[in-house]
C-alpha cells in the first residue's frame, strides 16, 4: 500500500549533499550482505529525496528500505561530504512511525516496557526462566539471561554520575559493579540515579520521537547538577550525548555536553590506575561498537584503557557492524544474522592468527548478540572494563 501524502519532513540539503560518490559501500553491512543498491546509504538517500523532494509514493518497498537499516553509522566516517546521515534516518523512520507505516503496537509495547524498571526486571528474570524450560525461540538469538544479578550499586559520593540505564542494568550490572570499582581506583566516587531508567535508544531507532523525548527529560531530571556522567553502554552513551538535538532545548545541550563513554573518562586517568596484578598480560582481542567507533569516535580510548593490562589484537574488518543494532536482531534476524556471519569470520580470523582467547565489546547488544553465535569456540566476550577489572584483581 502506498501512502500518496505523506512527507518525511527531511532537511532538503542534507538530501542534496549526498554527490553519491559510493565511498559509504564497504562500510554498510546490509549493502555488504546484500550487494544491492537500494540497501545501501546512498541508494535509502536516493530513495528519501523521491519521497520528499520528487513526490514518490511511500510504498512497501521503500519502508523495507527503511525498516532494513541498521542504523549503525559506518557510513558517516567514511563520507567526503559529511552527510548527516543518522540525522536523515531518524527523521524517516519519526515520520513512517507517526503515520503508523513501521513500529506496530507490539514494538511499541516493548519499548514502553523499558521505561518502567521494575517491570523490566521481573520479565527479565521471567524471560531468563522461559529459556531454561526452552520456550523462547532460539531465532530471537538471546543468549543465556540471568535469573538473578548482582545487587544494586550504592552511590558512594557525587564526584560524578554513574548511569546504570535499563537492559544493561537488567542484564549485565555486573559491568556496573566493575565500572564502580575502577572510578574508586582512580580516586573518584560516583552517584547513581535514583531509579535506574531507559535513554530511549531504541525508541530513536524505532522513530518513537516522543516517547524518546518524554524518557530524555527523565534521564536529564535523574541527574541534576555539573558532575561527568560515566557511561558504560556505546549505544546508551550515543543517546545521552544526542539529547541536545533530541530534545533542542539549551539545558540538554548542557546536559549532553556532561556525557563522557568510561573508557574516555578512565583513559584520561590511566595513569592513576594500579599495576596489574598477574605475571602475564591477557591477549585482549578488541571488537568495536559502532556506537562507540562510528557515532561518539572515541573508539580509541578502550584501547589506551585495555592496553594498561593486556597485549590488544584487532580486527580487520575496518570496524563493520555486528548485526546487533539494539533491536535489529529481533526484528530483522536473517539479515542481522548474515552480517554476524560477516564479523564472526573477521573473529575467527584474528583468533587463528594470535590464539587469542577473550574479546572486549563495550555494548550489551553487540557482545550478547556475538555470544550467541559462538557455537563451540572458546571465546570468551567481556566488558572493557570488567578485563581490566580482573586483571587489577578488582573483580569482586
């Protein structure tokens, strides 16, 4: 079905700016999976300026176009003419999810779910139960839950903030209590929020634009005051850092400029950290968030982070996404599944070459995502700074 009166509202020289060059091709992965133009930056652009400035029909083609994006930026870094692309998928996908042509109300339900904390909790744990007695389909590819975790962080001054947002404190707080013990190892304390709540990542990429409003004024409301704000999630940290365009008022301006990724904010004081404590550095072989590498650049701080206490492999792929893209997987499994395939040959490649034996992701998407692809190899994936934790025996 086609929508003849329907516009995206998109910044027509942003459009224009696009002199499609082609130097964005190698660095999309679902152009990369697909090998066909219409799923690449330049061919979703072509296809946005038919809607917005030569009239084209949304049909169903161009929402697959769309929905097929996985959003992960690789494209931006490598473009001559700096085209905003993100910005112009964002507006697209605002505009589809306004007319009700994407993000049906089942999505909508689940993201609404991430902005209430508590419920997030029990149907995590409810969720990690259902996997144990197999009733979740494995095409989902979530890897192995918890049941219970760690108990919460206690705020131990107001040097600066710690963010504990919503899936990763359901799913991987113990990256919350590493991170906590390496801002005290550098002579820092922290406050955490309140309540834990969500960032609204995902509802930006969903196009859910008020909901993501609605949730950036919470998180902003949560943590008052000048302090840093330490971010251990690359898609959350990418969000926060985004408020200012999100919500266009001067005071998220202010609150963005605040947002500091923890291995930026640690790398910045590596040298206050202690030696390690074991005879023998790790082999630490570092995969890239695209949140992290394509949108925040700052990607190279993990590195000078790890390299405090591990000898660093790396990949060579150019840092092309993983498949994850927060929701991605779920909602788009064959073709995230064929760019996994994608990483995980650059993985085994690097492990086959070095015989290295853990992996460093800074994002829970990216690391549950490639977990569960892992099949019998003896990889084991971490947080930053949960190696870097255990190597300065803090890992408590």
């Amino acid at each position: 079905m086609a929508d003849l009166s329907l516009r995206l509202n998109l910044d027509p020289e942003q459009l224009s700016s696009c002199v499609s060059c082609g130097l964005c091709l190698p660095h999309c992965p679902t152009f990369r999976s697909t090998g066909e133009e219409a799923y690449s930056p330049r061919g979703r652009i072509d296809a946005m300026r038919g809607v917005e400035l030569d009239g084209a029909p949304i049909d169903d083609e161009f929402v697959e176009f769309m929905e097929t994006c996985v959003q992960c930026r690789g494209c931006e870094p490598a473009c001559p003419s700096n085209v905003e692309f993100g910005a112009l998928m964002e507006q697209t996908r605002a505009s589809l999810a306004t007319s009700k042509r994407i993000t049906p109300w089942w999505q909508r339900l689940g993201f609404a779910a991430l902005g209430r904390h508590r419920l997030l909790l029990a149907g995590s744990s409810a969720l990690a139960v259902a996997q144990r007695l197999k009733l979740v389909p494995k095409r989902l590819g979530l890897t192995r839950l918890p049941i219970t975790r760690p108990p919460a962080l206690a705020s131990t001054g107001t040097g600066v903030w710690l963010y504990t947002g919503c899936v990763m404190d359901a799913w991987q707080r113990e990256v919350h209590h590493s991170t906590a013990q390496l801002i005290g190892d550098v002579g820092e304390t922290f406050a955490v929020p309140e309540q834990s709540g969500c960032c609204g990542a995902l509802h930006v990429h969903a196009g859910l634009h008020e909901q993501t409003v609605k949730l950036a004024e919470q998180t902003m409301a949560s943590m008052p005051g000048d302090a840093p704000i330490v971010v251990n999630s690359a898609g959350c940290g990418a969000a926060l850092k985004d408020y200012g365009t999100i919500v266009g008022t001067p005071e998220a301006e202010t609150f963005a400029r605040r947002v500091v990724d923890v291995s930026e904010w640690l790398a910045e004081r590596v040298d206050a950290l202690p030696a390690a404590t074991g005879t023998e550095r790790p082999l630490v072989l570092i995969q890239d968030p695209c949140h992290l590498r394509h949108v925040q650049r700052v990607h190279q701080a993990t590195r000078t982070v790890l390299a405090h206490v591990a000898d660093l492999v790396e990949l060579d792929d150019d840092g092309l996404c993983c498949g994850a893209g927060g929701a991605y997987s779920a909602l788009q499994p064959e073709l995230a599944g064929t760019i996994r395939d994608r990483k995980m040959a650059a993985i085994d490649r690097a492990t086959d070459r070095s015989g290295v034996a853990l992996m460093a992701s800074a994002n829970p998407g990216c690391s549950m995502h490639l977990r569960a692809a892992l099949g019998d190899r003896t990889l084991e994936i971490r947080h930053p700074v949960q190696i870097v934790a255990a190597a300065l025996g803090l890992d408590r």
